[in-house]
C-alpha cells in the first residue's frame, strides 16, 4: 500500500501540469488512479455510478454529483471532482447535498485530483461537516495519510470504523490545536528551561530568540517519548521485526543558525518551526509539520536550499546563485556558504506563502520586499 501511494504521488506530480483546467482528464488520470489503487472497480455500475443524480423535488433542481459509490446497491460515499487548479472553496455545497439525501453515506469527497477533503456528519448526524476531518495535498504534504487510506479501500470499508477514525481525528485535530495553544512557550516558562545554558543576560530580546528552538525541543522530547513507549509495548508483544536501523540525527549549530535566519527574513507574521531529518534539515509552517516550504542541506561544500516552487519563479529571486531542478515540483538553489542565505529573503517568503495559499486552497498572494512580485 506504501509503495503504491508512493508511485500515485509520483504520478499526480508528472501529470497535475498537463490536465490542469480539464476536468475529464483529471478525472481520469489523477481521480480515478486512486480510487484503483484503494480496489474499487469505476467501470462495474454495481461498485460506482459516475453523474449520479437523486430527485430533488420539483422546485428544487441540483446537478448530478460525479461519482456515487455503492454497497448492496446504495450510496455509501459520494465524490465531488473539479479540474486541477480549480479552488475548491464553496463547492463542497453541492456534496451537502447529496450526502443529506443518503442516511447510508457517511462520506463526502471534495477534490481537484491534488487537494483532497474528505468530510462526514460529526456534528449533526446526516448533515455533512463544514470542515473536513483529514484534508491531503498530494503535491505539498509530504506523506499521504497512511491511516485513513487504508481504512478508504474497498476491502476495509465499513461505516462504522470510518465514523470512529473521523471522530478520534476530529478530536485529535483539536487537542493539537489546544496543545499548541498551552505549549507555546510563554516567557517565564522559557527563562526557567535555558537559565542554566544561556550565559546571557534574560533580557526580553534574548528570550524571545529562544523561544522557537524551546518549541521545537518539546516537539522532539514528545516525540521521542512516544517513540520509546511504542518500543516498550512492542517488546512486551513479541520480538521486533528486522527493519533499517534509525540513522542518528544531529541538529548541529549551523542548522539552527540558518533557522533563525530563515525566521528573521520571515518575521514574526510568518510562524514557522523545524524538523530535523537524516537527509535533510527541513523548515515547515508552524501550524503543520508536512507544510514544509524549505529544504536545507547544510554540512556539505556548497549547502544549498529546496523550495517548493518553479524554476522559472525561483531564479527572479534567487540572487544570481545557481538553480536547479532535483525533483519534479522543487528548485535548489546552491550557495557558497549558509550566509547567503540573507540573499533569498523574497524567494524563502514567496515559499512560504506559496504553501500557506495551497492549504488554504487560494492563489498566491503577491510578495512584499525588494524583490519582484510573484
């Protein structure tokens, strides 16, 4: 299931450009795939009914909805598509609808083949949430959601289960939000973790710079508590599986230098965060760990920098440093030395920019700085 998501997304990446603005070819070359891939059958009228449509009374007349997915001859999830491009905002009404005709349904799916929304009735039964429970960018997040795809296959598919994962989603998605709330540093609670290794006066400006790489240390010890409970219950179970061993990670000065660069040229307007990888220190929107806007490979000759944009934007902003494309969807910008990083202040902002729009599902706003408009 890992691998085939894996060769999905490769292939939304090669083809989202060419069937951008055509909804019958993002239908069938970025929709449909996935939906093969889970081991529903689009061709079989028993297991799906493309242009569905249901009587809506007289005075009331709504368009067909795309697809109708059946079990025991009755709906069970409906797909609302558009081309790719398009902005999904206020098209998930029509979905609505639908999904209050059909007590059976449990679920709604908005998508242009690279932003996909998945909604249910959390709040009211058979009345379809304004919010999704789990939204995916095949192009931004970087890993598709495992958990909840699996569930979606034609195999695993029982209301019930997907009820219970939307409801511990939902009420996950607000504990996070809570968490995030009470965990962010205040300053009292910062002066007290870095008293003892911060040889500088606790002026404000001081703990203020402090702060984020506070935010990212409890980030990374929950995260190794929840690695080191998972290796304890595993243990009490059976003898673990031979995987790969975990590479070391070591975020190293440079790194956390070129964040609080990155940070500076952002601004406060812009929160961010980190984590570090075994191939790469990457920066993400503070608000999701997969929204990340940047790259940085530091600890080499000439370090250079990933962002998620164009080659043809990225070199109006790239300060005359060389650009190249690694991978399809992402330009690389390399430096001599991470102190250029003070070179590409407007290109790191379109970035960010760029990857807060795609999860807000708008258009990129143009930059603000010395730099050209984008």
């Amino acid at each position: 299931m890992r691998e085939a998501l894996g060769s999905y997304v490769n292939r939304v990446r090669e083809l989202a450009e060419h069937v951008k603005g055509n909804e019958q070819a993002t239908k069938q070359s970025l929709i449909g795939p996935l939906f093969t891939l889970l081991g529903y059958d689009l061709t079989d009228p028993r297991q799906c009914i493309p242009e569905y449509r249901v009587d809506f009374g007289k005075e009331r007349s709504v368009k067909p909805i795309d697809w109708a997915f059946l079990q025991n001859s009755r709906p069970i999830l409906f797909v609302e598509a558009k081309e790719a491009g398009r902005k999904l905002a206020g098209f998930d009404e029509q979905l609505a609808d639908y999904f209050a005709k059909a007590p059976e349904a449990k679920l709604g799916i908005l998508t242009n083949g690279i932003q996909w929304r998945f909604f249910t009735d959390m709040v009211n039964e058979n009345v379809m949430d304004k919010e999704p429970f789990v939204q995916w960018d095949v192009l931004i997040d970087e890993q598709p959601p495992l958990d909840f795809l699996t569930v979606l296959q034609k195999s695993e598919y029982n209301s019930g289960l997907l009820r219970t994962f939307a409801q511990r989603t939902r009420q996950q998605n607000l504990l996070v939000q809570e968490l995030a709330r009470l965990l962010e540093p205040a300053p009292e609670f910062t002066k007290l973790a870095v008293a003892r290794i911060e040889t500088r006066n606790l002026t404000t400006a001081v703990v203020e710079s402090w702060k984020p790489i506070v935010a990212n240390a409890i980030n990374e010890w929950a995260k190794q508590r929840a690695l080191a409970s998972v290796l304890e219950t595993q243990s009490r179970i059976s003898a673990l599986p031979e995987e790969p061993q975990v590479s070391r990670i070591e975020t190293t000065q440079e790194e956390l230098n070129a964040f609080a660069t990155v940070q500076r040229l952002l601004g406060t307007e812009r929160p961010i965060a980190y984590e570090d990888t075994v191939s790469y220190f990457k920066m993400h929107l503070h608000e999701r760990r997969t929204a990340v806007f940047c790259r940085l490979l530091a600890g080499r000759k000439k370090p250079c920098v990933w962002v998620p944009l164009p080659s043809e934007r990225v070199l109006s902003m790239a300060a005359s440093l060389p650009v190249t494309v690694p991978q399809l969807g992402w330009s690389c910008i390399t430096m001599d030395s991470i102190d250029e990083l003070d070179k590409l202040g407007d290109l790191l902002r379109a970035s960010h920019d760029h990857v807060k729009s795609a999860l807000r599902g708008k258009a990129a706003e143009p930059i603000d700085g010395g730099g050209t408009a984008v």
